[in-house]
C-alpha cells in the first residue's frame, strides 16, 4: 500500500468510532482535524469529500468511504494482518456485517425515537422495528462472547461497542446485564483508553 488513509475527524462525534478503530490498529492513518464548531464541515473543500458536512469521512487512494462502519469495515479488510476481520468466505464475516449494519441502521434510529419521545404507530414498516426488537437482537448479540464474534474481537465490536457506549451514556438504553458487561470490556481496551486519552488532548487544542 502506497498512501496512508486519511481519516478527518473531531473528538465528541461519531468521529470516536474510527479513531477508536484506528488506535486498534496501530495507528495506520492520518488524522485531519475538521472543527464543525467553526463550520469546517461546510466548507467548499470538506464538501468536495463528504457533500453531507458530517464526520467522520477517509480519503485513500483516491476514494472516499463516508459512515462510521462502513470505514471501521474498510481499514480492517485494509490491514488483514492486524486480524480485525474474518476472511471473506468464512461465515463469521456473515455475523460481523450483520452487526456492523445493525448499529447504525436498527439501534442509532431507536435511539433517536426514544431521546426525542417519538412513537411510532407501526413497527413492522419502520427498519429498526422498536425498542422491545432491538434490546431482544442486542442480548442475544451479546449472549456469546466476551465478544460479538466469540473470542476473537473484530470491527463490529468497535461499531456496536461505540453504539452501545453512546447508547447508555445518553440513557437510550439502560446500562445493565450484558450491556453493561460489554461497555466495561470495551472501555477496559487499551486502544479504547488511548482514543479517549487524544481524544481528550484534542479537545483541548480545539477548545472544545
Ligand atoms: N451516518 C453517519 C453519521 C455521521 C454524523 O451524523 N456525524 C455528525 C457528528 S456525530 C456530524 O458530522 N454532524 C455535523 C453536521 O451534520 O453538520 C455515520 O455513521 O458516520
């Protein structure tokens, strides 16, 4: 690999997720910092990569990869070595894009409902069903482990991980039973530490 990916991100965003995702793998990327506090995110070049103004977002080669997973997914394919993913072709890869496409599109719009009180009158045409759905498909993603794909931590525990630390930190889900136990061993993670560690720095510098 000739270039170094770039991951543009700022601290207190969904920007966590991959940084976090890049501290697991060593480090692999440039960071450049995009303060939206400053409406760095609508500027005419941010736009040119991501024309939604949101973080995170990764440059490599040429291509740009938007959503959180979708980049967390491309940097473990990226450094096989590192061992973030199952090969393509065994059937736990199945398992882990099943979890890396449920947190953000099942768990991030139940949250949304729950913290702004919206109810929906039919479960079955809404995408994420409800809450009683989703909480059920957590537990029993979490009824294995130590982690969702048994004992071997990949990418998808860095998205439900971040999803589900997010989740309770702002009361959406209640942090208890296995919850609980995954968001202590996800913040028990060395590279989980360190992102809060910079990311903490960071905010500093941008005085956020
Ligand atoms: N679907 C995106 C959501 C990204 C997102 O909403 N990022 C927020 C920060 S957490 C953002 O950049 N907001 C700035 C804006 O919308 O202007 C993902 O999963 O990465």
């Amino acid at each position: 690999m000739s270039d170094k990916p770039v991951l543009y991100h700022m601290p207190q965003t969904r920007g966590g997720t991959t940084f976090w995702m890049n501290e697991e793998l060593g480090g692999v990327c440039e960071i450049k910092l995009v303060n939206l506090r400053k409406g760095e995110g609508r500027s005419p070049e941010y736009l040119k990569i991501n024309p939604m103004g949101k973080l995170p977002a990764l440059t490599h080669e040429g291509v740009c990869v938007t959503e959180a997973a979708a980049i967390c997914l491309y940097l473990a394919d990226l450094f096989p070595e590192k061992e973030l993913a199952p090969a393509a072709g065994d059937p736990k890869r199945g398992a882990m894009y099943r979890w890396m496409f449920f947190a953000p599109s099942c768990i991030e719009p139940m949250m949304l409902d729950r913290l702004g009180k919206v109810t929906r009158e039919n479960a079955t045409s809404a995408g994420h069903g409800d809450y009683e759905r989703v909480m059920a498909s957590i537990n029993q993603a979490l009824s294995g482990g130590p982690w969702l794909l048994g004992d071997k931590f990949s990418a998808a525990d860095v998205v439900m991980g971040s999803t589900l630390f997010f989740a309770t930190m702002f009361g959406a889900i209640p942090k208890e039973g296995r919850v609980k136990e995954f968001v202590e061993r996800i913040a028990a993670r060395p590279a989980h530490q360190s992102m809060v560690k910079k990311n903490a720095d960071l905010s500093g510098e941008l005085g956020l």
